[in-house]
C-alpha cells in the first residue's frame, strides 16, 4: 500500500483549490510532514503560517488560512480568526472525529488518556478540546501516570484515545497497562484503518524482501513508524519467516537510498511509503532501483 492516505489527499486538494481562488493561502502549520510536497505548495503560493508569526493586515484582508490535516486546538484556530483570517477546514475526518470524542468525554466528566507523541500536532490538537488529557507515550508513561490518577481519585471514570497513526501493539500495550491500574477503562481504537492496513502489509513485505526501503518524510510520524515496525520485522524474532538483519533504509527521495541498495547486494528490495509521501518521489525510487540494478 503506497501513496497519500485519503486524509492527505483531502488537504491537499482543498489546499491547492484555495490557492487557485484567492491571492494569498496559508496553512496552519505544515499542511502535512513532507518536505517535497510542501515545497510544491509553496511554488503554487500556498505558504506556512507559524502560530507566533507576524502578518501584516494588509495581507490578511483576502487571505486564507487552512487547517492542516493534523488539525489544530480550538484556541489557535479562534486566534487565526481574531486576526481576520478566513479559515478554510482541512483536518483529516478521522481526526475530527478523535477531537469531537475527547471533547465529550471530557464535557461528561471522563479523564480521557491520549496514547501518542506528546509534541505530535494531532495530539496538541486533540489536547485543546480536552484540556485535562493525559499525554502518554509508552507502557511505562501509562502505568506511572495511571497510578498518580488511582492516587488522587480512585473513582475517576477513564477513557483512552489513540494518536490515528499509533501501531496496533503499541496501542494494545499502552491500553493494557491502563487497564491494570483501572479495570473498567473504555478503550476506542481511534487508529486509522489506513494505518493498519499501511503496517500490515509492511510486515507481509518484510518477509519476503531482503532489504526494505521507506520512503517519507524524517519528521513524518507515521513514516518513522513504519520504519520501526519494518525493523522490528526485519530482525531477529520481528516475526513469523523474519529474518536477521535484513536492513531497512528510511529515504526522503531516491538520492538518499544507499549505495548498498543500488549496487545488487540484496536480489529482492521491498518499497513501502508514509501516507504523506507523494506517488513520484515512490516512482523515482524504483525507478533508481530498477536502473542501477540492470
């Protein structure tokens, strides 16, 4: 499974329609974590708008502002607005749909725990429709947190969510050791299906590949991701027919894959891509492969 997921795909088509209408279109944010993709959004006039930046309101009068498809807290967003921004919505519906549920939860009086990275902009997005959340990145972040919350309220009711791009045993991990400390905790699987389905296939490949390349952005967390879950994969014990030290290359374009790769060391080279990596940045790499491999 290759390509933009659909949540990418949105933005980017809203991004690139608003700049075709008005004169001046920025994002909220990175609109996603690929540097090639926001270089060519930035050549159509589509620029990247830091929350602290200072525009001039000359240049806000017919300027657009789109929400990236990690979304953005309730707060900046009315922040862009008080500055006179016009906002144009391009979070992924998936995510949409994480921070409607933390905002209920929240207003119901449940503690809601958010399972990810705690400086990833879905979850600081999330976080600002449930302001009392809990950010934890791992089994040991879950377990000391929940027991400081068992600490002060035994009674507390407990929900958790999931970063939308969290692998599956990650999550499991992290939800089972909540569950220790509050057995009666509610557990959504918030993760996308493309995900799932991204890492899945991922893990098929490792087995009957030599060597795997994924292609995507470094600051890409669902491209770091699929690295980890290609490594895991891809060495001893990373699961059924893996074999040891099948290497793995994480490449933003084709002139990162290293010479190894190039050269026939390995007869069969598996290719895998976040879901914010474009279709010819995956084209160029195979075809590089397929060149060198002659």
């Amino acid at each position: 499974m290759l390509g933009y997921c659909a949540g990418v795909r949105r933005a980017i088509d809203i991004a690139l329609r608003e700049a075709a209408a008005h004169q001046k279109v920025y994002t909220a944010g990175p609109l996603i974590h690929n540097p090639v993709v926001l270089e060519t959004l930035k050549m159509r006039g589509v620029e990247v708008l830091e929350e602290d930046a200072d525009t001039q309101s000359a240049a806000v009068q017919d300027a657009v502002v789109v929400i990236r498809a990690h979304g953005v807290t309730p707060q900046a967003e009315a922040r862009l607005k008080e500055r006179g921004f016009r906002i144009t919505d391009a979070s992924c519906p998936k995510v949409k749909k994480s921070q409607t549920l933390a905002k209920e939860l929240s207003q119901a009086g449940v503690r809601v725990f958010l399972a990810g990275e705690k400086r990833h902009a879905e979850i600081i997005g999330i976080q600002g429709y449930a302001p009392d959340s809990i950010v934890v990145e791992n089994v040991r972040d879950a377990l000391e947190t929940a027991l400081l919350l068992l600490a002060e309220d035994p009674a507390t009711k407990i929900a958790v969510i999931a970063q939308t791009t969290l692998a599956e045993e990650d999550y499991a991990a992290i939800s089972d050791a909540l569950q220790t400390v509050f057995p009666r905790i509610t557990i959504y699987n918030t993760i996308c299906s493309a995900t799932r389905t991204r890492q899945n296939a991922l893990r098929s490949l490792c087995e009957k590949a030599d060597a795997i390349i994924i292609a995507g952005g470094r600051n890409s967390a669902n491209t770091r991701r699929l690295a980890a879950v290609a490594e895991a994969a891809c060495s001893a014990g990373g699961g059924a027919g893996a074999a040891p030290g099948k290497p793995v290359a994480l490449v933003e374009n084709a002139r990162e894959i290293p010479e190894a790769f190039l050269r026939g060391t390995y007869a069969t080279i598996g290719i895998s891509a976040g879901a914010s990596t474009p279709d010819e940045i995956v084209d160029e790499i195979e075809r590089l492969l397929l060149w060198r491999r002659r």
